[in-house]
C-alpha cells in the first residue's frame, strides 16, 4: 500500500501585503484529474477564493494534487 505526506508552505510577498500558502501532496498513489469539478473542488476554489479576496489553483498533478492559494492580508 503506498504511503504519502502532505506538505504545506507558505511565503509572504517582499510587499507584505500578500500571502501564497501551498498545499503539495506527494507519495501517494497516482492522481488523475476528475471528468468534472465536485462540490468539495467548487467551493475551495470558488467560496474560499471569495472569502479571503484572493484566488484558489488546483493542479491534479499525478504525482499529487498541489492547491496554492494567494489571498491579501487582512488590514
């Protein structure tokens, strides 16, 4: 059975004015991006974009899905 970990990072712009948090999966089983967007899929890119003013990727990398969300500090 394969075994995987997760990596999350985050950076913030030389501006401080910007966040970029990264969540990297690796390990795992191969990922395949699916036929259509799901509930789970929309609302992390959609709602949670919406919520924090910024903008949501995610990539189905096949060796692990990576989500990198850019999203302003709160002033």
């Amino acid at each position: 059975m394969p075994s995987g970990w997760i990596s999350i990072s985050w950076d913030l712009a030389a501006e401080g004015e910007e966040v970029t948090l990264r969540w990297d999966e690796n390990g795992g089983p191969p990922v395949q991006p699916p036929s259509a967007r799901g509930f789970s899929t929309r609302l992390i890119e959609r709602g949670l974009a919406q919520e924090l003013g910024g903008s949501v990727v995610i990539d189905f990398d096949p060796s692990g899905v990576i989500c990198t969300i850019v999203f302003p500090l709160a002033g």
